[in-house]
C-alpha cells in the first residue's frame, strides 16, 4: 500500500514541453486545473500528498516521477537524459531525504528516467529506450541489489518509456500494448492486453486497490473493472499533449 506522494505543479513553461505529438500545445490554465484533480484523486486514495512548486525553467518538471524511484527500502535520483530536463533532479535529494534515510544516485555517463522503471513486487523491469541507456540500468540494478531487490532490463523499440506502454496493476495482473503485447518476461503475468486504439491507457496507475487511467478509454475501462478493480476516471488531456500519462505526474511510495 502507498501512503505517500509527492507532486510538482506545473508552470506555464509547460506549453514548451518536449512532444512525438500532434495534439497541441497544452492550455497552462486547463493543466492546472487537471493537476489539482489529479492531487485531490490521491488524497481520496488516502495518500498524504506533498506538492512541490514550479520550475518554471524545466517545461517537463510536472513529469516529477522520471528523477526519482522510490523503493520500499530507499529512494534513487535519477539521471535524465535530455538536457532540458537535467536541471529537474536539482532539490529532490532533500526532499526524499523528509521519506527516507537512504538516498541513492544514477551518475553520468549513465543515463535513466524512472518513467522507464516498473515496480512489481520486489522485481523492477527498467526499460533501456533513448531516455535510459544500459549503465543507467546497470547502476540500478546495483543499486537494488543491495536492498535485496532486483532488476532485469527490457529492450524498447518504440515507445518513449517502458510505463508508456506497459503498467502493474498488483496481484500478477499487468496492462500492456504495443511492443509489450510480444515481451517474454511479461508472460508469466495475467496480461490484459489494451487495444493499439487505447494504448495511451496503458499508463495506468494502481494505487491502494483501485486503478486511476485516462479519461476516454471505455475499452480499456471495461477491461481493468473485469479483473476485478474500481477505476477512477482522470482527465490528463493537456499533459497527453506533452508526451506524458498519469504515472509520469507523482511519485508514489
Ligand atoms: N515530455 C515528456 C518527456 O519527453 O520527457
């Protein structure tokens, strides 16, 4: 169970954020509005929800789960890829540091974004895509190793993150679309496989028993509520726009 999250509101530099989409620039003021939704859905999860302020200078911050991994045993920063998005793990240590007494870090020349990193159970598959490179992961792994948790890398082909296309739902039961539907080390789970019409809904989040996931995906909907879970419908539209999904905006632990 989670009792925590940690958020970052987003500024109106998110109009500049970094996109593979054709959907627009997102609305500053429609963010914000579906930012506050999204903090008052995990308070209603009970978690107790700390949101941190604006930076203004990093157009992507919102998307505050790539610069840190939280475990149940220590909390990883993260070492972004792009340029643009480096400046994001400035100020997370101490954060972290209000959770947790062990605090690790991914160093250059690795790479890794944690929107690559899946939880399940003690396991953690950690996609190597153009975000994460294979120190990034081997660091990892080396990381959680130390705390009794593993790590096994997943090769993407297209997608932007690992939990862009794939996502834990607990209980052996995964979502997954795409380059996912094909991927070995997920077929020992009870694959709910969402429609290439839907995979944007594959990025959604279990939290304490019950499943957020993106307004607008009545199929994947139907699917996630058969395997036997209340949803919480989220519109994300404005952060869709800048390449980012439900998990991508907290932190969770
Ligand atoms: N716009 C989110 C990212 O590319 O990291």
């Amino acid at each position: 169970m989670f009792r925590y999250a940690i958020v970052r509101s987003p500024g109106p530099s998110i109009i500049d954020g970094i996109t593979s989409s054709s959907l627009g620039k997102p609305v500053y003021t429609l963010a914000l509005e579906q930012h506050t939704k999204y903090v008052e859905a995990l308070e209603n999860l009970r978690l107790e929800v700390q949101i941190l302020p604006e930076k203004e200078l990093f157009p992507d911050s919102a998307f505050l789960e790539d610069v840190a991994l939280c475990t149940p045993s220590c909390a990883i920063i993260t070492q972004p890829a792009l340029f643009s998005r480096r400046g994001e793990i400035e100020g997370m240590k101490e954060v972290l540091a209000e959770y947790y007494s062990t605090i690790e870090e991914i160093l250059p020349p690795a790479t890794l974004e944690a929107g690559d990193v899946m939880m399940a159970g003690n396991h953690f598959f950690i996609g190597i895509s153009n975000r994460t490179n294979t120190e990034g992961a081997d660091q990892l792994i080396k990381i959680l190793s130390k705390y009794k948790l593993t790590g096994s890398k997943i090769p993407l082909e297209k997608m932007l993150h690992l939990k862009s296309g794939v996502s834990y739902l607990e209980n052996n039961n995964m979502l997954v679309s795409g380059e996912f539907i094909k991927t070995k080390e997920f077929e020992s789970y009870n694959r709910i496989i969402i429609a290439d019409e839907e995979c944007y809904a594959a990025n959604s989040v279990w939290i304490n028993g019950k499943v957020l996931i993106p307004e607008g995906f009545p199929d994947t909907r139907k699917k996630i509520e058969k395997a036997g879970y209340e949803t919480i419908l989220l519109n994300v539209s404005e952060f869709r726009k800048i390449d980012g999904g439900l998990s991508c905006l907290s932190l969770r632990f």
